[in-house]
C-alpha cells in the first residue's frame, strides 16, 4: 500500500509511520513542520508542505498516487483552543476540508482521520460508547467533531470510506527511544512528571484536588502510544476489507488519577523526584 501521511512528523504521526514502515507500506510524510520534528519520520519520505496549499497538495497526490490517507495534522492544546478558536476551526476543520477536496480530485476513497475524546465533552455514560451524542465543550473538540460530521457527508454523497478514531490520553514511545512526546510548551502530565523525575523541572503542580474521585484528582484513561499506531494499521487493513466507514474509541476502559502517576514515578526513580 501507498499511504500518505498528514501529520507524520509529529507525536502520534511519527510512531503511525514507523509502524507502516516495520510492515512494508510505502510513506509519505506531508507536514509543515510547525510541531513535528524532521528527525522523527524515521520511513518514507518527508515533503515539507502546508494543507493550506491545495495547488501544491494536488501535485503531491498525483506524483505519489496514493491508496489511502491517515490525518493527523491538527492542533490539540485544549486551553489554547479557547483563547484562539479561529486558529483551530482554520487548521484542524477548514485544512481537512481541503485534504479531502484533493483526495476527490484524485479518486483517493479511504481516509483515517485521527479524532479525540473531546468530541464527547462532558459524557452521560462511563464508559463511553460511540454512540453516545457529541456534544464538545471548547474548539478543539468543536474543531474535530465539525471534520467527523463532514466525513458522514462526504461517505453519504462522494463515497469517501474512512474511519475516525477517537484517542483518549496517548501517553509512552517506542522502546528504542528515538521517537517520543516532544512538545513545545509541554502540557502533558506524564512527561511532565518524567520531567520533574529527571530534575529539569522543579516540581509538578496538581490543578484540581476537589474531583469526584477516590482521591480528588482529574482520573484519565491513557493508551500506550504503540497501541494506538497498532490501531491505526487495524483501521487500514479494515478499510482494504470492504467494510464500511464507522467510528471507534481508543482506550483501555480503565483510568489512572494524576496522584497515582505521580505516585508512581516517584516509585520508579524515587531517589531523583522532588518533594
């Protein structure tokens, strides 16, 4: 298979491609680079491009003829999202947009779109089910949800296949350790804490002690991120089956409390963390 990858140098993207890689696909990486990182597209090759551009997206397409799209070129800082909404709904809604016009134009029917929890915003049901009604609370998830009722459309009306795959908290890298979380600024909790554990931070800050919760911390449920490329090579082969588009969760059904991840690391490298 020829895949084409959005997103490939970033965190999630970067593992998706390497695990297409290990199982003999053919990778291109379109990214702009704006939070991947070169060195992390470790098969395939890497354009530097930005889904802004159709004219140089519709050349991509038709040099490299792909058979399938996975998308993960979005914006994901949930506190970011509300203080800048337009640079969400621009990026992650509007730059899709223009991902699948090209994949009509160039009879490229199967898509993997990587979604997110936040689509469900404050859930009535735990755990969640996919059918439970999307109802965001902030523009990230706004931002997403807007992209999976586009899909409905366009599966309804073009015949575009895809699956959108809703990821809880993507959390761990590949044992080799050259690819990983790497963001810039840093909000995610567990390497975070590693940080702290590694004495590059001075201390980890628990926002929010009053949760409904054994012990009063936000509990979330992380999917190792190995677990999630795995996953996204399932969708692939899922959609070379025939089947039709659907909607999946990505988690493990438990959760873990930030107090117990800090507990935790603190259990691993007790000597270094602070406090």
């Amino acid at each position: 298979m020829k895949v084409l990858v959005t997103g490939g140098a970033g965190y999630i993207g970067s593992h998706v491609v390497k695990a297409l890689g290990e199982r003999g696909h053919e990778v291109l990486v379109v990214d702009n680079l704006s939070k991947g990182h070169k060195k992390a597209v470790l098969y395939g090759k890497l354009v530097v491009a930005d889904l802004e551009d159709k004219s140089t997206l519709d050349v991509i397409f038709r040099e490299f003829k792909p058979d399938a799209v996975m998308h993960f070129a979005a914006f994901i800082e949930v506190g970011e999202s509300v203080r800048e909404p337009l640079k969400y709904y621009r990026n992650n809604t509007v730059n899709t947009i223009n991902l699948l016009e090209v994949m009509l134009k160039n009879d490229v029917n199967r898509f993997i779109f990587s979604s997110t929890a936040a689509v469900y915003g404050n859930p009535e049901k735990i755990p969640i089910p996919e059918t439970e009604l999307l109802k965001p609370i902030n523009p990230y998830g706004q931002s997403k949800a807007f992209v999976e009722r586009i899909l409905q459309d366009f599966f309804s009306s073009y015949g575009l296949r895809y699956v959108s795959l809703r990821y809880f908290n993507a959390a761990g890298a590949e044992p080799e350790g050259r690819i990983g979380e790497s963001h810039n600024p840093e909000t995610h909790l567990i390497p975070l804490v590693l940080k702290t554990a590694k004495g590059e931070r001075k201390s980890i800050k628990i926002f929010g002690t009053d949760y409904p919760t054994p012990d009063g911390t936000a509990i979330r449920d992380y999917i190792h991120v190995l677990d999630l490329a795995d996953a996204h090579i399932l969708a692939l082969e899922y959609l070379l089956e025939g089947e039709e588009s659907s909607v999946f969760n990505l988690g493990y059904g438990l959760g873990y409390s930030v107090k117990e991840v800090i507990e935790t690391a603190k259990k691993s490298d007790g000597d270094r963390f602070p406090g």
